[in-house]
C-alpha cells in the first residue's frame, strides 16, 4: 500500500507541483489549502507525512503544526516556507517539525526529506513496538496482596535515586522488579545494565565490572569498557550479589562510594553516575555472620529493602501468570490461542513450584508446545504437577500468611468446583450458590478462571 503524503499549502500552483513529483515517486497525495482544512483531513484519514506551509492565511503553519501534534504526536511534519529564518526554524522544531524546507522548493530535497521523515517514522514505530514487546516480557503479573505491596513500594522509589537491595528465592522474579525500577525511574532513556555476579568466573570480574586497557593481561587484545562505564546516567543491576569473592567486594564498595574507578591495567581515573539496584537469594545477614559478605557493603546497598515473595505464598497469581505466559508462548511459537481447563488450573494452583515463577513458565511452555488441541486439560499437565500429594491439595490453604489471601484462594476453588458441577453454566451457578450472575462474572474475571465452554 502506497504512503500517503498531506501537502498544505495556500499556493494552488505549489500544491499541483508537490502533487505531480510526489505521486510521480508513488506516493498518495492529499491536499489542503489551510490549516483548517489539514485539521480535518488528518482527522477523518492521518496520512504518513505532512508537507506544511508556515505563512498561510487564517491558522499559520505554527499554529497547524501544534495541533497536529497534539493530535496525533508521531506524525513527521516537514515545514516550508519562503520567508526561513534560524529562529522560525528552531522554533519549529521545538513544536515537533521533522525537518524545514526552504522556498524555492528543490524538489529532489523534497523527496529526500519526505523519504527520510517516513523511514525515521517506521524506525520509531519499531522503536515503540520492540518496547511495548519488552514491558509485556519483564511485566510484574499479580493481584495478590504481597505483590500489590511490592508494586506500590516501586511506584514510590523508582522515581528517586534510591539504592535498593532486592529479595527473594530463585525464580521469584527479581531482575523484574529491577527492570520495572528503571522502567519507572527519571533514567528510563538511559542504559539498563545486567551483570550476573554469580555467572562470571572470579578471574574475570574485575574486567567485566570495570573493563580493561589493552595489552594489561593475556588475551587483552583490544580495550574495553567495563559494565559500570557502560551504564553510566542509567541503572546497573548487581544479580546475585552474594557470589562475588570479599576482594572483588571491597572494589565495589569504593565504587558505590567515589563513583569512579580504573580499568583493569589503567591509570585514568573514570566517572560515573549510576543507579544500582541489587539482588540476592541469600539471606545476607547470615552470610555477613559467615564472614562471606563485607558488613559495610550491605549497608551501603541496602538503603531500600525489597521482597519479592515465593509463588506458593501468592498462590491466587498463579492463574494469571498461567494465562499470561500461555499468550505469550502461543504468539512465539505461531500457535492459536489455547485455554487451560479449570480441572488443570486447579493442579497448577495446588502445586507448591519450589522453582518458583520460573517453573511455572517452563511448565506452561512445555504444555503449549506439546497439547495438540487448543484447550490444555488435566491429562496434559506434566506429571510431577499432576501427581502431587492429596495432602498437600488440601491443605495448602495454610501456607498462606495472610487470611484474606487464604480467602482468595478458596472462593477460587469453590467457584470453578461449582461451576464444573453445573456443566459451565453461569447462571445456574450463581443460582445455586447465592450471587447475582453480574457479580459471578465479575468474579470469574478476577480469578482468571476460563470456561471450558468459551475454549471449545
């Protein structure tokens, strides 16, 4: 489909003379004789670019291109005008003008300019989407009263520049709260640097954190920047900070204070401002007891504590993230939407995942690859979940600390048993169990139960 271009200008002869060149270069062509006129189009059918004249009787070109922007932001506006000026030209493109043309008009720049403005527009468009992709990858799934917690406490510090020192056993999700840090921090524009303390050999560390100078140790072919220089203005993330050894711990602690630091075989010293947000799935006060863990490190990290809980302490999450994760291995693996029955739900919920939300993923990953259908049943659910304890399903309700959460869960359990008894009919199960159907349906929703019937 060809890109359709608006030409607003108050010159007919100017209007027919971009008309001829630009539908010449296969481009679809819209005209406006003023800025009312622009308004109106680009409301009722936005083009992909505008060709906009700034001196126009009645709304000028400034006046048209603000609000155009307001209108629709990513739309590029190249202006054109006969009288150019730097100040007219700054101005502009503090409105948001993609670029500025003189008149006479050159029109070989103009098709220049108008193809530049529609490939930086699809690059932004990309741009937003990669994005988009990346907030629905790392997204903190849950309702539960413990992640609320956790969500509200990185609302309130991912704004400031706090230091904070994350929580949690295996797979909880901790380089999510990390990332959401950043996503909601003044430096969401900056880099966003991992380093998995636990994952670089102890003979490397130094180089990884700091980077080197060429020739300073055997293999140091070329210089390199180091995981700190690299996220300077942004956030780097310290993962499992209780693996590194105390020398490299002690290097780090100058760092955290001075914010700079030398290259491993250099002797400039570097500058950095950081934002460091660590993690860690030890309970650092005992190891600090150990010996294992330098006492004035921790302080100096742990300025805001957060805890991210074990899944089988937010059990009623468990249906939305299986939901989530079921949409997201179904688009990456080009499979059609599948819907998991209440009868495996009620495994999944039951199950006390010792690998925590990360085996949960695997194990929803597994069951969307391998059930043929588009409903995955009870049969379908690997067997160490199918087959756990009957004594664990009944009585995992205490494991919850919370009553309201123990609550959650079993008016879960009770509607999807209830509505298995009544064949999946809504109605009649708010019949039998004393609540308006409205009302059973907003609590269907809540749970993130899905109906047999609605996947068939």
């Amino acid at each position: 489909m060809s890109k359709q271009i608006l030409v607003v200008d108050d010159e007919e002869r100017i209007r027919q003379s971009l008309n001829g060149v630009l539908k010449d270069e296969g481009y679809e062509v819209l005209e406006a004789k003023d800025g009312v006129q622009a308004l109106k189009q680009i409301e009722s059918d936005p083009p992909d670019a505008v060709l906009l004249d700034i001196w126009m009787p009645g709304m000028d070109g400034m006046e048209t291109l603000e609000r155009i922007k307001a209108q629709i932001p990513n739309l590029p506006v190249i202006m054109i005008s006969g009288h150019a000026n730097i100040e007219l030209a700054v101005k502009a493109t503090k409105l948001g003008a993609y670029d500025f043309i003189e008149k006479p008009l050159s029109l070989e720049k103009v098709l220049l300019t108008v193809n530049h403005a529609l490939v930086f527009s699809k690059l932004e468009q990309e741009n937003r989407a990669l994005r988009q992709e990346i907030q629905r990858k790392y997204e903190i799934v849950g309702n539960s009263t413990g992640i609320l917690q956790l969500k509200e406490q990185i609302k309130i510090v991912a704004p400031t520049n706090g230091w904070v020192l994350i929580a949690g056993e295996n797979g909880t999700g901790k380089e999510l709260v990390a990332r959401e840090i950043h996503q909601l921090s003044l430096r969401v524009d900056k880099p966003f640097v991992e380093v998995n303390c636990a994952a670089i050999p102890e003979e490397l560390i130094e180089s990884e954190l700091f980077g080197h100078e060429k020739g300073s140790f055997t293999g140091a072919l070329t210089k390199r920047r180091g995981k700190f220089d690299l996220a300077n203005d942004g956030t780097i993330f310290l993962d499992e900070i209780a693996d590194m050894s105390l020398k490299t711990q002690a290097k780090i602690l100058r760092i955290l204070q001075e914010q700079k630091f030398e290259r491993v075989g250099g002797t400039e010293m570097i500058y950095v401002d950081v934002r460091v947000v660590a993690a860690t799935n030890r309970d650092l006060k005992e190891e600090m007891q150990k010996g294992g863990f330098r006492e004035d490190l921790y302080y100096r990290l742990n300025v805001i504590p957060l805890v991210v809980p074990p899944l089988r302490e937010r059990r009623t999450d468990i249906p939305l993230l299986a939901e989530h994760f079921v949409a997201e291995f179904c688009l990456e693996n080009h499979k059609e939407l599948k819907k998991i029955s209440p009868e495996a739900m009620d495994l999944l919920t039951s199950y006390p995942w010792p690998g925590n939300v990360r085996e949960l993923r695997n194990v929803i990953e597994r069951m969307v690859i391998m059930t043929r259908g588009v409903l995955i049943e009870a049969k379908d659910v690997p067997d160490p979940v199918r087959e756990q304890p009957k004594a664990q399903l009944e009585f995992s309700f205490f494991e919850y600390n919370l009553l309201k959460d123990a609550r959650r869960e079993f008016e879960r359990r009770f509607i999807v048993k209830k509505l298995t008894e009544n064949e999946e009919n809504v109605s009649k199960t708010a019949e039998v169990i004393g609540i308006e159907r409205s009302n059973l349906h907003r609590k269907i929703k809540s749970y993130g139960i899905d109906l047999k019937r609605e996947a068939q």
